[in-house]
C-alpha cells in the first residue's frame, strides 16, 4: 500500500488520470466542508510511493473532481461556493483557466461524458443536473430535480444517457435525446430553487428505504446495471430493464454507517466497491451476471486503514487488475492492491 496526507484538508475525492498510469488527483476541503477553503492535489505515483506534483487552492472547500477525456492535463472541481472550475496541470499559476457560477448551492458531482468526450455534467444540492462544455461560456442544459442531488454521471455506454441519485430516494436515468421543459429562464441564467420545471427522466425508481441517496455508478459490463449507495447502508445492484421491486438484483449489506461511494470495476464485471462513514472500503461480489437472478452477493473483502469517514474512491485504469484508490477524512489518500484483501476472489 501507498500513503499520502492531505495535511490539513480532508478528502473528499479521488481519481486516476484516464491518460497516465502514474498520476491521480484528490479533491479536499478544509474543516471538513463545512467552512473554509479547498485543495485539488495532483499526485504521482513512483517507486518510493505518492508524491504531491501540485496543488490549486479554492477559497471554498472541494467536494468532487473529473479528469478530462479529452486534454490529459486538464480537470474539472466541484466546489462549495456553487461554482465549477478547470485546471490545467500545465498552466505555471495555480488560478483555473475556465471558472462556471450557476448552481445556487454546493456541487457536490461532477462526471465527464465517457463516449461523446467533450460534455460533462454536474449536480447541486440545488437540486438540479447541468451540462457543460469547456468551450461554452454557460451550460448546456439544466434538468431540474428538485432534490438535493448528490451524485450524477454519464453512462460509459452511452453517451445520451445521464443518471442522478437524490436525497428523495429516487434514481432517474434521463436520456437527452427526449426534450426536456422548456425553463422560463435563458440557458445559463440563474434560477431559484424549485422554480424550474421538473425534468423528465426516462427512467425513475424509488429506491427501497425511503433514504437519502449519496452516490451510485454504472457497471462497465452490462449497460443496464447500476449501483447505488446512501444513508440505509445498503449496496442494491439494478436491473434498469425492469420496472418495480424486481428491478432490485441484490441488495449487499455489511455497512454500519451511511455508504458515501460506490464504484464498479473496470476488469471484474460483477465487482463493486464501496466507503462510506464506518471507515470501511468493501469489495463485493454482486453474483448478478447474465442468467443470474441475484441474491447470490458476497462480501470479498475490507480494507481498513482510514481512520476517518471514507468519501472517496476509484480504480487504476491501467497495469495489473485491482489497483484501487481511496481517500477520506482522515487527511489520506491511500493506493491499494484489491486482490490483496480478496483472497477468497476466484
């Protein structure tokens, strides 16, 4: 395992470079989030372990980051202060080269278009989704959920389809090819909360519990699959083809505190892992493949070694499978070997 301390500004997220096997960034925020300012630490990966490269302070705390698909020097920060920022690696100030002040509220997501590759999107506990361009001065499209939404992203599948989880206990799937309402106000021209028409998904499930969601991803393998995550603890793999309390293939439980991440692995089609505020990052088994009707998931294995609440997490692209990265409250990041805490892993 590698270690590295965000000293003084506790991790929010963490992601590989899409480009480079030996960088990541972590999103940080000091005090928690809840009042002061924010790092976007650039980390190397070497021989002797993680070394910090640069690093941009904000003066409002970071609560996500994604790398651009397009430009490997280039990234993308959600920020407590409503706004979004892009960063070039390259750039010798530490000012963003591109900054976006629509959300009323904190953006808590950001996610680039894994397909089309030069939109991404955001979400706001202003309850609303936005998309985004980096050479378009406004965004692109506003859908209105009207709910805290914590967590949104892009399918790596299909570049139309965009997913949200909230703080209503509702996962929606929207596919931009079907209009939306038309707002009352121009693109790009703030709105009050609430004021805008709700969106349309194209997909709407209440998940069971009646809690708030955090976080969900797409599964890499099977286009329909997805993951979420939240208050309840609970891991639930669905079904997207399917409509009603069917749509649950497994629910995977072992969490004692809220799940705050969920990520699918880009080598293991059935793999998912998961941190969240009991200091744990868990790996599972979904045992939902084709053919299968669910209920066969499995606990793989824990690695423990926050000391604080577990916000973020991806995987390593690139090398050998199983290389994960995690970063929490506890001022660390942490690069970890997967197969080394699933030794029960076939």
């Amino acid at each position: 395992m590698f270690y590295y301390r965000t000293q003084g500004f506790n991790g929010y997220a963490v992601k590989y470079s899409p480009f480079f096997d030996n960088r990541l960034a972590c999103a940080a925020s000091a005090n928690f989030g809840l009042v002061g300012n924010g790092r976007l630490f650039i980390l190397g990966l070497t021989p002797q372990g993680i070394v910090g490269e640069k690093w941009f302070d904000t003066q409002d705390g970071l609560f996500d980051l994604s790398w651009s698909e397009i430009h490997e020097n280039q990234l993308v920060a959600a920020s407590g202060d409503g706004s979004i920022k892009l960063f070039d690696v390259m750039v010798k100030d530490n000012f963003p080269i591109q900054n976006w002040h629509e959300h009323q509220r904190e953006v808590f997501a950001v996610h680039w278009n894994l397909v089309e590759k030069t939109t991404f999107c955001s979400s706001s506990w202003d309850g609303t989704v936005k998309i985004w361009s980096p050479t378009h001065p406004t965004s692109l499209l506003t859908l209105p959920t009207n709910s805290c939404t914590y967590s949104a992203s892009f399918s790596p599948h299909n570049a139309h389809l965009l997913s949200c989880v909230s703080s209503d206990s509702f996962l929606r799937v929207f596919d931009l090819r079907i209009p939306q309402p038309t707002p009352p106000h121009p693109p790009g021209a703030p709105a009050p909360p609430g004021t805008l028409p709700l969106a349309k998904p194209a997909i709407q499930v209440h998940v069971p519990g009646n809690s708030e969601l955090l976080t969900h991803d797409w599964n890499k393998y099977r286009a329909e699959t997805i993951a979420t995550g939240g208050v309840d603890r609970v891991v639930r793999v669905f079904d997207l083809r399917n409509s009603g309390p069917t749509n649950v293939l497994v629910e995977l439980r072992g969490h004692e505190y809220a799940i705050r991440k969920v990520a699918w692995s880009p080598h293991w089609a059935g793999v998912v892992m998961s941190g969240g505020y009991d200091m744990s990052v868990r790996i599972w088994e979904d045992g939902a493949g084709p053919g299968v009707s669910g209920g066969g998931g499995r606990l793989m294995g824990i690695m423990d070694k926050h000391t604080e609440f577990v916000a973020g997490l991806d995987w390593c692209l690139f090398g050998g499978e199983g290389w994960a990265a995690s970063a929490g409250w506890d001022e660390s990041v942490w690069v970890w070997d997967a197969k080394g805490v699933c030794a029960g892993r076939r």
